[in-house]
C-alpha cells in the first residue's frame, strides 16, 4: 500500500464503510482486505488528546506558555504545560504536567493558573495577552466539580491504635 496522511486513512475507511451499509460491496470483495489493511495502518498511528480547556498566555518577546486540560485528565496529571514560540506549532514543547490543587490551589481551574502565572510578571518580558478557551463547557465542569476519588486519587487512612488511658496511672 502506498504511503497516505491519516485524514486519507479516515476518509477512504468511511468510504467503505458507507458502501457496505449500502450494501453495494459483497462480502467476498478486494474492499475488506482494503479495510483491514487501513485498520492496521492507523491502529499504529499515536491519537492526538482531545483539549477541553485552553489557556494561553503571550509575552512580549512571543514566547507563549499554553495550559491545556485534556478529556481523559487524572488528579497528577490534571494541567499540561506548553511552550512555544512564534506561531507555528511545530515549535510547541511539553514542559511538565501539573495536578489538579498544584501549587496549593484553593479553586482549581484555568482562572486561577492565569492569575497566579500574571503575577510571576518580568520587567525585561511582560505579558502582553492572556487568553482562555473552553472548548468543551460540560466536560470542563465536569473535571472541575469531580472528588480526587474520581479523578484518580486513591485515599488512604492508617489506623494507628494507642491507647486512651493508661490502667496503671488509674489505680
């Protein structure tokens, strides 16, 4: 099979399977084995992260420091830490990822992140613009309002026996 871009892959799997549902591809014919091999092909393929939430801050010299929340965020690895410069995204570098109360965070969210990073402001390199995006409301508030428990986070509790009064100091 000759080399394809991934939006071709998707584009000639839906093709087949529309003729299938139709029903005007037999089951003995050379586009199952075409499908099969597509469905190999992309199975390999890395799967972008679908974004919830975007933040994005922009300094004067046009570096920007982008925060993203993605759909399958745990409790550790709740923010995703980015940085770029220019436009392009090519030059976009993952820097760390952050939990969710990170830093002693009371309210957790995008907006807290972008005062808390506005602060760390430089004289030499202000910021310039802050922008946040949600891309996804329901899902974003979903994340937001979720227990640790639910994101994750497994909790614990040590039961440490002591005793509450000493029989020997009684008497």
């Amino acid at each position: 099979m000759h080399s394809r871009t991934f939006t071709q892959f998707n584009h000639c799997r839906g093709r087949i399977f529309t003729a299938i549902q139709s029903g005007t591809i037999g089951p003995r014919s050379e586009a199952f084995r075409e499908l099969a091999e597509i469905s190999i092909e992309l199975e390999d393929a890395p799967i972008k992260p679908v974004v919830i939430a975007r933040l994005t801050i922009t300094r004067a010299n046009g570096k920007r420091t982008i925060v993203e929340i993605h759909q399958g965020a745990t409790f550790h690895s709740f923010f995703h830490y980015y940085i770029q410069e220019g436009n392009r995204r090519s030059t976009k570098k993952h820097l760390r990822t952050a939990a969710r109360n990170e830093g002693g965070l009371r309210t957790s969210g995008l907006e807290a992140i972008a005062l808390r990073l506005s602060v760390y402001q430089n004289q030499s390199n202000p910021v310039t613009g802050t922008t946040i995006r949600i891309l996804r409301k329901r899902d974003y508030r979903k994340l937001l309002n979720a227990r640790p428990d639910e994101l994750g986070l497994t909790h614990t509790s040590i039961y440490l026996p002591f005793t509450r009064f000493n029989e020997a100091r009684s008497s």
